[in-house]
C-alpha cells in the first residue's frame, strides 16, 4: 500500500496571513493550535488546490463513524517543528496517532487546526492511503514517517 501526504495549497498561503486581511483568522501556529487529524471516507476526495478549511471537506467527504472514533478526529500530541540547514528542511512531527479498540474504515486522514467551527478551522495537509484500510475491534494507528508529517523545503528562485 502507498501512502501518500500532501499540502494543500492554501495552507502555505494561511500560514502567512490568507489572501486577504480578512482571512487572517484561518492562519496556523503549528506549536500552538489545536491540531487534530480527522479520518474521511472515500466518498470524496481531498482537492488540494481549493479546499481551506474543515467546512470545505465535511460532511461532503464523509467523516468516519464507527465504534472508538471521536467526531472533528484526534488531537496531535508531542508537535514538534525543525529546521535543518544545509538541506533547508523543515519539518513538523507530532506522536503517532492511534483509535483504540476501534472499528473504522478510513481512505483519507486530513491534518487541520481545530478552532471548534468548521468554517474558521484552517486545513493543512491530508493523507491518502491509497486504499481504504479498516481496523475492527483492534488499534487504527497512523505511524508518522521519520522524515516528519510534511515537510517544507525553501528553495532559491530560478
């Protein structure tokens, strides 16, 4: 199975201020915000370059339910954000996530802080797993790379 994460785009936007004043309510302090990962159905997939908040995802995506599965997702415990020179890497982590005895059928994880209204909860990056994955009576776990979550690499102009 290949996983796959990626940004969205207005999340990089966001975390600068939104594209316009009035938007700046949606930035995301990494260390600081509420951050959960919620679990989706494959009943509509993430689009990366205009969804920008929880409003925009849910209830069309179809949140997961299911025995051990909290609504709005899991919080992020033990953020941590890094920076790397040489490389020019930064990268977020936070502890693996885990859904105790529970049983879920999840395609898609979606990374967002959670300022309790889903209009004004930023998105910040999703996951898909290639494939619906299920735990039944067992642990639904989400092992985060050892490279980070997401990364951000900055980059001299061409």
């Amino acid at each position: 199975m290949t996983v796959s994460a990626y940004w969205y785009g207005k999340a990089i936007m966001n975390a600068f201020g939104g594209e316009t004043e009035a938007e700046t309510f949606l930035s995301i302090d990494y260390l600081t915000n509420d951050m959960k990962v919620m679990l989706c159905t494959s009943g509509r997939a993430p689009a990366q370059d205009t969804d920008e908040t929880r409003a925009d995802t849910v209830p069309a995506s179809n949140e997961v339910t299911g025995t051990g599965y909290v609504a709005r997702g899991h919080a992020l415990d033990t953020k941590l954000l890094g920076y790397t020179a040489g490389t020019n890497v930064i990268k977020f982590s936070a502890a693996n996530v885990v859904w105790e005895t529970s049983t879920i059928t999840a395609r898609y994880g979606i990374l967002y802080k959670d300022s309790g209204t889903d209009a004004t909860s930023p998105l910040m990056m999703y996951i898909d797993f290639g494939q619906d994955v299920s735990s039944s009576g067992g642990d639904f776990t989400i092992a985060w790379d050892a490279a980070g979550i997401c990364t951000v690499t900055p980059t001299a102009p061409a």
